[in-house]
C-alpha cells in the first residue's frame, strides 16, 4: 500500500511539474524498462548528466554499467573519462523505473579525475566510521533571470532592512517560491533526506536543508539536490545562482553552505565538551582551509567572508551568528548535539567541506587535494 501509494504521489508530481517541462513528460513510462540519468561534473565543475536505457532496474548500485564519454579539456583535448554510479535515486521527474544516478568520474587510466573528490573523501570518512559522524547543510542559493538579475528586484535594486524578507510571505516579498515547492517535492519524492526551507534575508533568496547524513550520504545527497534544483529552474527559464557574493546584489548578504556536524560523543551526555576541543581544532588551520570551502580555491569566498567579518581571523561562540564556527544556544543548553561551520559557500564541493572538517577534527592530518591542486 505504502509502495503504491508513493508512486501514486510521484505521478501527480510530475503531472504537476509537466505544465513547465514539456509535454514529452506526460507520457507514460514504459512498464519494464529504465530510464537511467547519470549526473557527473565536468572539468569546469558543473554538473551535467545525460541518460541510458537499461532492460530493468539494477539490484545494485554495481549493477549498473560505468559509461564512457569523451570531453574537450581547457587545451583543447578530446580524452575519455569513465562515469561510475555511486548512488541511485527515483527519478521524480520521468516516474515509473527510472532512476537517477550520481556517478564519479575516472580518467582513461582508471584513475580519480582532479575534481573526483568523492573517491578520497569516502576514504577518509571510511577511516573515522567508528566516529558516527553526521552531517547536515543549509544551501543558500539566489534565483535570478537569465540576464543573471535577481527575481523580483527593481531596477534600482532594494533598499529595505535586511529582516524583512526573511521568511517572508507576500508578492511584495518573496520571489520564487513555486520553483521552491517544486524543488522541495521532487527531493523528497527522489527520497533526499530534505528536512525545510525558506526564504533568506537577501530578496529571491533561499535555502534548503538536507540531513542529518550518515558520512558521505552528506555529499551524495546535496549534489543529487542541487541537480534536482537546477532542473526545476531550467524549467522555469530562471537559474538558481550559487555565487556566493554576486556583484549586482550589492551590500545584501552573500551566500552559504552552512555544514552542521556531530558524532556519537557530541550527541551523547557531556558531548558539549567533546564539541567544543572538536571546534579549538578546526581553528588551527583557518586560513589553510578556506581553500576547500569554494569551488576555486578560496577566491570566490573572500568577498563574503569580509563582509561577515570572517576571513582572516577564526572564531567561535555559543549562539554566535557571526562566527566562523558557532554551537547553537540549544546544543548548549541540553550540554549535547553539533556545531555549525558557517564559513562554506554556497559553491562548495561537500565532499572537500565534510573531508577537510572530518581530516582536522579526527586526523589532524594535512589536507593533501583541493580543487585546483
């Protein structure tokens, strides 16, 4: 009944999502068959994806065959890389069997690609397992036109108190909020661990939430979200910007990817103090790590982090939304729970944030990869 009744909403949901994607999704899927969407980045760091039909639906996540594309590099070299399916979801948007397929990308020596951070990550990860780390990320992200202007502002821009937009409700607020309902529907219907949204202070501005996550689910979850986010904006012939401090949003905030993260010693009685040696460690590197937290090295961060008065010095505090690294008032309170890394961008590599936190917190070994190594 449960079964049905899951398939019966992901239809309607994708009846819904129909009116914007295109009549070809209102044709029924086919009864046997998959239809697998594999999603990758490229050498430039974005995502794309591109599907193959299989006879039936794999049993398991080896089942599925790794696919070979050949991708024009910056010299302007055509070489092969390989796809390896790591994770698997229902695909929200097509229903039926289909499947969407979050894959790694090796070289053609078989060797991890330089911005397959997954491979490593889960290495280090699967080094601190007896640690029951769980992690959970609040993504911002800005929804703008195709001219990159944000949705709803004036052509002067705005100049209102930040709190206002907030949560907002009303036409006069909040922009976008139909592509955020989609988005949210179609993760849970992909079975994403999403836990809330809302608006955030800067105009056609939001966030989602997803976890907590079980070690590198953390990863595999935000990237397969964000795929589902930009398919939905696609749709609506919007982009759902991740630039963490876009020029023309002016002295409004920037954008994050806060990552929240405890273990068993964190959650359990006393685990306050636990969190709080686990925090002192992460200072030790502050400047060194920034690197990990964009997609370019650290660069794209610098305005944001400037203006939340982060970049050069490390900080933390109790309830301190001007940290580097804050434990909620709450967390405080019960003595127990997590702490919140609020210097990620909205552009992170996860799978570089969760390893470089997992790396100091629990290794205190030199982070050996980044994105432009």
């Amino acid at each position: 009944m449960a079964a049905l009744l899951l398939r019966r909403v992901s239809r309607q949901f994708s009846s819904h999502t129909a009116r914007n994607m295109g009549t070809f999704t209102t044709v029924p899927p086919h009864p046997t068959k998959c239809q697998a969407t594999y999603i990758f980045l490229n050498g430039y760091g974005e995502i794309c994806s591109r599907t193959r039909t299989l006879d039936a639906v794999p049993t398991n996540i080896e089942d599925y065959p790794s696919l070979a594309w050949g991708w024009k590099t910056k010299t302007g070299i055509i070489k092969d890389f390989y796809m390896k399916p790591v994770a698997d979801y229902p695909d929200p948007f097509t229903g039926g069997l289909n499947r969407l397929t979050l894959c790694e990308t090796y070289d053609d020596n078989m060797e991890p690609t330089f911005n397959n951070h997954r491979y490593e990550c889960k290495r280090i990860l699967d080094t601190v397992a007896h640690e029951d780390v769980w992690f959970g990320v609040e993504q911002e992200y800005l929804l703008v036109d195709r001219h990159h202007k944000p949705l709803g502002w004036p052509k002067e821009g705005f100049n209102e108190f930040h709190g206002s937009f907030y949560c907002g409700v009303g036409a006069n607020r909040a922009f976008g909020r139909e592509i955020v309902e989609e988005h949210y529907r179609a993760c849970l219907q992909a079975g994403l661990l999403i836990s809330g949204t809302n608006s955030e202070v800067t105009p056609s501005q939001w966030e989602f939430q997803i976890g907590p996550c079980e070690g590198i689910a953390m990863g595999d979850q935000l990237w397969m979200a964000r795929y589902l986010l930009h398919r939905i904006t696609e749709a609506h012939n919007v982009i759902a910007s991740l630039e963490p401090s876009p020029e023309n949003t002016g002295f409004w905030s920037g954008a994050g990817c806060h990552t929240n993260v405890s273990t068993k010693k964190t959650r359990d009685q006393g685990g306050l103090i636990e969190l709080q040696k686990l925090v002192a460690k992460l200072g030790e590197h502050h400047a060194e790590d920034l690197a990990s937290y964009d997609m370019n090295g650290g660069k794209d961060n610098v305005r944001r982090l400037e203006n939340m008065h982060l970049n050069n010095e490390f900080t933390w505090g109790i309830g301190d939304r001007y940290a580097s690294v804050r434990i909620p008032q709450h967390c405080a309170v019960a003595g127990k729970g997590y702490f919140e890394d609020r210097r990620p961008a909205s552009n992170c590599d996860p799978y570089l944030v969760i390893s470089t936190i997992a790396s100091r917190c629990f290794h205190e070994e030199k982070i050996l990869f980044h994105l432009n190594n």
